[in-house]
C-alpha cells in the first residue's frame, strides 16, 4: 500500500480564452511566462518545493504542449518510484465517457487516481497563477484548526473583490459565509482558488455532488460542504499572486519581472522553479547589440537593441531592430530593422526585416475588442509576418501570411488577422 | 552502434596553474554552460554509443559532481549506461592508475564482460565534434587494428603526439611532444580498436609493466599493427594549458564556433542546472560576449565569457575575461585580460588587469560583507 500524507491536484485543463491567439493551440498552463518558464511551472514547482512528490496534472484543452512539457517530471524531480507527476486526461469508461463538466467534476473522475495513495489531504491547485506558496505552512494552519476545508484567500482592493469569489471569515479564520463574484462584497477577502481538503471531506463531497452538471469547487463544493456543517477556514496569504488570465495581466507580470528588485523574485536560491528548458547554451550578445533593462534565456542570440523586455530561449533579433517593452517568446527570429514596441509575440514566430509592430493609431480591436487591447499587439505561436510592413496596436495576427494581406504594407490598428496554417 | 566508449579523464597538466587546484581538467567549464567532458560524452550519445566509462583519477571529486546523474547524455539507461571507474584498492593491486594504458588494464574485467566488437577511446580534455560511427567505419574499411583521429594543429604541433601518415593514411611515425615536429598532423587521443585486440594489447603491456596508450602500444606497435590515422578537420582544441583554456572559450564569441557546436544538430548536452533567465539591469552595458542563465549584470561586460550565475556590479568594466560560474564582483571594480575562478568574490573596487598573459584570480572573499 502506498501512503501519501498530501497529494496535490493541479487543474490544466482550462483554455484561457481571454488569452487570444496565444492560447490557440494551448492550454493556458502552458504559456511561456518570465522567459524559460511556463504558467504551469510555478504551482509545480511550488509542490517540490513545499515537499509535496504526487501530483495529478488534469488537462483536457489542447494538451499536446503540457504532455510534452511534463513528460515523467525529471526537471521538478518528480520522476519518482511512487507517486511523482501523472498526466490524467478524461477518459471513457463502460458506464459514461464525459469530458471534465467543472473543476470538481474534474477532481471526482480521478477518484480512483487519489485512492490509490490513501491520502489524509489532498491539495487542489489550478495550473495558471504565478506565486511563490509554501503548501506545507497551510497544510499546518489546516490541522491546527482541525479543518475539513481550508481556502486560500488574500486581500484584494475593495473594488476588485467583485470578480472573485469573497470570503467572510471571523477572527481565528474560520469562514461563515462566502459569496461567489458579489455585487456588493462584504469582505475583501478573494479565493484564490487553492484549497486543502480532508480526504473524507473531500470523498463525501464529490461522491454526493456527482451528479451535479458543471460540478465546480467555489459553486458547489464549498456551499455543500458549508451545508453539511463541514469546519471551513480561510488562510490568509500575502505573498505575490497573480492571475495572468488576460492579456494585460500577463504582460503587466512579465514586465515586473525586469524591474531591479522584481515583487516577483527568480532570483532567490531556496525557492526555485524548474522547468523543462532543454536549451542549455549560453547567449550571446553581439558587438552591435544594447540590453537593457529587460531579462534574456538560454541560447538567445541579440544583434538590435532590447530594452524593458522579456525574451525565451534561442529567440534571435536581427541587427538594428529595436525591441521596447515586449515579450518574445521562445524560437522566434526577429529580422534586421525592426521596430516593436508593447508586442507579444509567441513561439517560433518568424518576423521579416523592416517590421514594425505596435507604435501606430489607436482604433479598438475590431473583432474582440475584450480581450485585445491596452496597446498591445499580439502574435501567435508560428505566425510568419512578411518583410516591410507594420502592424498597428490593439491588433491580433496569427499564422502565415504574405504581403497581401497588409494592404499598402499597413495592418491598421486594431486588426484581427488569424490564418488557420502556421508555420 | 557496435562499440562502447571509454572516456580518459584522470590526468592533469601542471600548465593548468591553480585552475586544476580542485577540479579534474575533464571538469574544466567551457563556453558558459558546459563542461570539458561534455564534448567526448555528447559525442559518445550521439553517436549513439550505449555504454561507456569515464575512468577518473586526478580531483575525481569535481566530475563525480557532473556525473552524479547519468540521464542528462541520455545514459540512464536499464542496460549499459555510464560507469565512472576511479582506481580502488583491490587483492591484486593497490596502486594508482599509473598512465593511460593501466586505467583500462585496471578495469579489464569490465572490458571482457561488455559483448560490444569494437571500442572507441577518447580524452576527456578534447573540445570537438565527431561522430565516432564515421571513424568507426573508416577503421573496418581500412581494415586497421587501431584508428587514430588526428588534425593539423600548425604551429602548435609539436605539443601533441605528431603522426606520419602514408598516403593510404597508414601510421608510419608517431612521435610523442617532438622537440621539432616533422609534420603539422597531430593525434588528438580518440582511437578505435576491436575490444579482442585491445584486451590482448593491454594483458602484454601489463606482463612488461608497461602502463602508456600512446608509448607503450601506439608507438610501440607502430610497424607491427597497422594503425590507420582518420583526420578530422573541424574544430579541435585540447585544454591542457591556461593560454589554451582561455583561447577554447574565446573562440566562443565567434559566429563559425558557435554555429558549430551550438546551433548544427547533434547538441552538446551537460547537466541542467535550474537558474532562471540573465537579467540585463538598466545600466548594464554588453558588447561581443557570451552570457549564461542566472547572471545579474549591471556594469559594462566587453569581449568576455561568462558562465553561469555570475553578479557584476554597478560601474564595473570586464573586458576579454572569462568569469566562471558563481563568481560575484563588486561594484566598480575592473577585471581584464583575466579568468576568475568559480565561486570567487571580488571586493568592490578591485582591479585586475592581466598585462602579459592571462591572469587567474581566485578570491574568495566574504560576500555577505559587500552588501
């Protein structure tokens, strides 16, 4: 028999749909994110570090990355002979075969997975918030107030608490009620969507909600649980935490991480994050080249000017581009003399010379005027833009295209351009 | 591929100075992110060769390090993988390895259980690229006993042992370090030999106490054995001195070295370490240099190398220096023409300016006390 005092359950199953053109052919947990990393690396490796070695990796939108991303876990060490890191996909069985209807709905089809190592708690994580948690300091807050169910929760200002969902807790934190994204929050105190469940709890909980269509943890779970008469405590964190779900949220992150003392720190020794970066070369910084003020990975090779930017592996800029306030993801090549500026622009993308991205007119975004906006231009994974021809902001472009489609070498701003062949 | 490997890795040369202090050569950093050894390992996997050993001796320490997991070549496998065989005590001998040819002697029983026909033997103080399947197939074409893989090393030949070669590419000379070097041709110690025949060379050698690959069978056995030389005619330096340590991680910075063994597939593969990106700080100033994972850069950085997890401060001027990994240099402080060994701690306002010849610093000062 196996024993696992805690497992974790890491929920990667979401698009990210506010994402765009980034989460086309992934799902969120495996966008790139602060330069050799992806979204997803930051919960796992907060599991290793907080001594946790069995964790589930449930994914359903496009999988393909996170599978290979994760592979048997050797950059987390969780390459283990009991426990370390599976990938649990929906499956059909002789009874039914759904696909994941909620995040509890998710967890209560891996029973059997969590059975398996007679766990006494189980976390659950979702796989797209950037943070820095010690699990085992909650775990210790969960026993001391012999928890049933303990949420995560942190301060939010009052005027956001609206989109999350609030807690209302007493002094020794124990929750009395909790409203999910109130209209007139009673308290300021957000979910953040990580919970510690005892096992029986946990057990009775999906067991009796399994036919709930949708089965999610903040509408369902937790008010059954509360029903029940369960004991239910917020822990209360106030560490760096951040939801990336939209775009500006996750340009706004990324460049954070360029300032000289970062709110978010990569830099400290005793809480790594691993990732699968299978670059191990060094960069190399040309004679004709200026860095500044921005962050650069493995096996980038820089000709231009970068400054105030967050660069993947092996990207190469040209001689004489410019790059401000950008992220680069890994493998793309940035021709000669180009000009970018508040761009995203995703993996092995290939921009010709002369390109200029961002800069020009100021139009709202024609098609998803919600999800493309604050300036910024953004590309998708393998999107091949031609030489000489410019790309106004709060624009979309995904997949290959020629000179045609910019009409006078111009995409004006707000534009929506997504070809279904990519490179 | 029908052959396994075997990696000398023991030696050390007194011309290395204080950078083998506490590191074997094999375990010398190269070009920011890898290892001497790297090179004749990768070599190996890509060559797809399943089985090899590394046999260490001199500062085993600091390759057992490296080679603490063998996954990261792609040896971690059920069968054959990576051994490491440093000299231990045993009822028939108690010494040391005594030279090249006693390190495989002393592991002859290893030698006769492997099945494969063929073995490739390298030097772990080569940076290079090579696929041993071609040398592999060139010695059964020429129908050798012993291949040698040798290149023009120029003016520096007479450093290495310089070979003599008929037109058919048969060894006809071989002379080790000659005062004059009769020919540019130099062997650069990788050699092909069916493993029958290497064991049989290795029991005669040991029955005349005997111990030296390159004396005591490769010249000795130059006119008796037909020794075949395969020249290769890509890079090749081989770490043996500071000048030369300095000048293999220099080559680095240019455009022809890096396509080679950086971009061109196979890869060069060493141990991941887990740091995150370098981080450029907005007054940092960087021109012409190769720049590792994990650095902090403020200063100005000039024609330089540094590996992985190096700090330099505000107002600092590096220039063609190579700054191995760990090395934290304080503010305003000036390094050129120099190698700072890893791990080190420059006090701010140093200055160290290697006038003749390259300079290697090794300082290992509190840091905590420059914060």
């Amino acid at each position: 028999m196996i024993k696992k005092e805690m497992i974790a359950m890491l929920l990667a199953g979401g698009q990210g749909s506010r994402l765009g053109v980034l989460t086309a052919k992934v799902a969120k947990p495996a966008v790139a994110f602060g330069g050799k990393y992806r979204i997803i690396d930051f919960p796992l490796s907060n599991c290793v570090n907080s001594g946790i070695d069995t964790v589930g990796v449930l994914t359903q939108y496009q999988p393909l990355k996170l599978n290979t991303h994760i592979g048997i876990g050797i950059p987390w060490d969780l390459d283990r002979n009991e426990g370390g890191v599976t990938i649990l996909p929906p499956y059909e069985s002789n009874s039914s075969s759904e696909w994941y209807s909620g995040t509890a709905n998710a967890i209560y089809q891996n029973m059997d997975y969590m059975e398996n190592y007679h766990p006494e708690y189980v976390l659950i994580l979702s796989g797209d918030h950037i943070y820095k948690m010690d699990y085992q300091m909650m775990l210790d807050f969960h026993k001391a107030n012999r928890a049933e169910v303990t949420v995560s929760c942190m301060q939010v200002p009052m005027e956001e608490a609206s989109r999350f969902g609030i807690m209302i807790a007493d002094e020794q934190g124990k929750i009395t009620d909790f409203e999910e994204k109130p209209e007139h929050p009673r308290s300021n105190l957000a979910s953040m969507g990580i919970y510690i469940f005892s096992w029986s709890a946990l057990k009775e909980a999906l067991t009796a909600l399994k036919d709930q269509p949708g089965c999610d943890f903040g509408k369902h779970v937790l008010p059954y649980c509360r029903e029940k008469g369960k004991r239910l405590f917020a822990y209360e964190f106030s560490g760096y935490w951040k939801d990336v779900g939209t775009l500006q949220s996750y340009w706004e992150a990324n460049m954070e991480m360029v300032d000289i003392l970062p709110k978010f720190n990569l830099y400290e020794e005793f809480w790594r994050f691993y990732t699968n970066a299978d670059t191990i070369r060094p960069q190399f910084i040309s004679a004709d080249a200026e860095v500044k003020g921005s962050i650069v990975s493995n096996g980038a090779e820089i000709s231009g000017t970068v400054q105030d930017s967050v660069l993947g592996a092996n990207v190469r800029v040209g001689r004489g581009s410019v790059i401000t306030r950008s992220i680069i993801m890994q493998g793309t090549v940035i021709g000669e003399n180009c000009r970018i500026d508040k761009a995203i622009i995703g993996e092995d993308a290939v921009i010709g010379d002369g390109v200029t991205l961002g800069l020009t007119g100021e139009a709202p975004n024609t098609v998803h005027p919600n999800i493309y906006g604050w300036g910024l231009t953004v590309l998708g994974d393998k999107t091949l833009i031609p030489g000489n021809v410019s790309i106004g902001v709060n624009s979309a472009v995904s997949g290959i295209t020629g000179p045609g489609d910019y009409r006078d070498g111009r995409l004006d701003a707000g534009s929506y351009l997504v070809r279904e062949v990519t490179l | 591929m029908r052959a396994l490997g075997i990696i000398l890795a023991g030696g050390n040369s007194s011309r290395m100075g204080r950078l083998t202090d506490s590191r074997a050569i094999a375990a010398m950093p190269v070009a920011g992110s890898y290892r001497c050894i790297d090179f004749a390992l990768s070599n190996m996997t890509n060559s797809s060769i399943q089985r090899v050993a590394v046999l260490t001796q001199y500062n085993a320490r600091s390759l057992n390090e490296h080679l603490m997991s063998a996954k990261w070549w792609n040896f971690g496998r059920k069968h054959g993988g990576l051994f490491i065989f440093t000299p231990t005590e045993t009822s028939r001998n108690a010494s040391w390895y005594r030279g090249t040819a006693d390190a495989i002697s002393q592991n002859l029983d290893w030698l006769k259980q492997c099945h494969e026909p063929y073995v490739v033997i390298a030097s772990g103080d080569g940076v290079y690229k090579l696929d041993y399947n071609e040398v592999l197939q060139y010695h059964i074409r020429k129908n050798a006993d012993i291949t040698l893989v040798c290149t023009d090393a120029g003016k520096e030949a007479h450093r290495f042992g310089v070979v003599t070669m008929n037109a058919d590419g048969r060894v006809t000379d071989f002379q080790e370090k000659p005062l004059e070097a009769e020919s540019s041709i130099v062997s650069i110690g990788v050699y092909v030999v069916r493993r029958h025949l290497l064991i049989e060379l290795l029991e005669e050698a040991d029955r005349e106490n005997r111990f030296d690959f390159v004396n005591d069978i490769l010249i000795r056995y130059r006119k008796h054995k037909k020794i075949y030389g395969y020249f290769m005619d890509s890079y090749w330096r081989n770490i043996s001195t500071v000048e030369s340590y300095y000048e293999t991680n220099m080559d680095f910075l240019k455009p022809s070295v890096r396509r080679l063994f950086l971009d061109e597939y196979p890869k060069i593969t060493s141990r991941v370490d887990d740091f995150p990106p370098a981080k450029y700080n907005r007054n940092c100033s960087v021109r012409n240099s190769l720049i590792s994972d994990g650095c902090i850069l403020n200063g100005t950085v000039e024609n330089s190398v540094l590996f992985r997890d190096v700090y330099v401060g505000d107002n600092c001027i590096i220039r063609n220096s190579v700054i191995m990994n760990g090395v934290y240099i304080g503010d305003n402080s000036v390094i050129e023409n120099c190698i700072v060994e890893s791990r080190g701690t420059i006090a701010p306002d140093s200055r160290y300016i290697g006038e003749n010849e390259t300079e290697v610093i090794v300082e290992k000062n509190n840091r905590y006390e420059y914060f």
